[in-house]
C-alpha cells in the first residue's frame, strides 16, 4: 500500500485507555482504513504498533485490524 503514511494518523489516541481498546475506536480505524485506503502503509503500521500492543498486553489487537482490514477489502470489493 502507500508509503511514508505514519501510524500517528491511523492511532493517535486509540490505545490508551485502561480498558483497552472501546469499539467506538474500532468503527473509527475502520472508517480510516476506508477513507485512507490504498495510501498506508501497513507493513510499517502493524511493525510499529505491535510492540505497543504488547507492552500493553493487548497483542490480540493486531488481529482484530486485520479483521478490520478484511471487512474493508471486502466492502470496497462490492461496492459497484
């Protein structure tokens, strides 16, 4: 995908409550995952993001933005 995109955009803020990740923050990576489609950079976004995500307990996390990542795939896929 695109490059230089940094994973401040796509984050800022989303994992720094105490009890972890809130849904509401999903729907908002998604709702960037479509706008920015194709303009980030994912390798470096889940390379930076995983040692947060495990320094705070919560690797399970990268998994549920690639879930995400799929449901945008798909719906962009579908759309006519």
């Amino acid at each position: 995908m695109g490059r230089g995109t940094n994973t401040n955009n796509l984050f800022s803020g989303r994992f720094g409550s105490s009890q972890g990740v809130r849904d509401l923050d999903w729907g908002d990576v998604e709702r960037i995952l479509i706008r920015q489609h194709g303009k980030l950079n994912l390798n470096q976004i889940r390379s930076e993001l995983k040692p947060l995500l495990e320094l705070k307990g919560e690797a399970e996390a990268l998994s549920k933005l690639d879930q995400k990542l799929e449901i945008v795939e798909r719906r962009l896929r579908a759309k006519p």
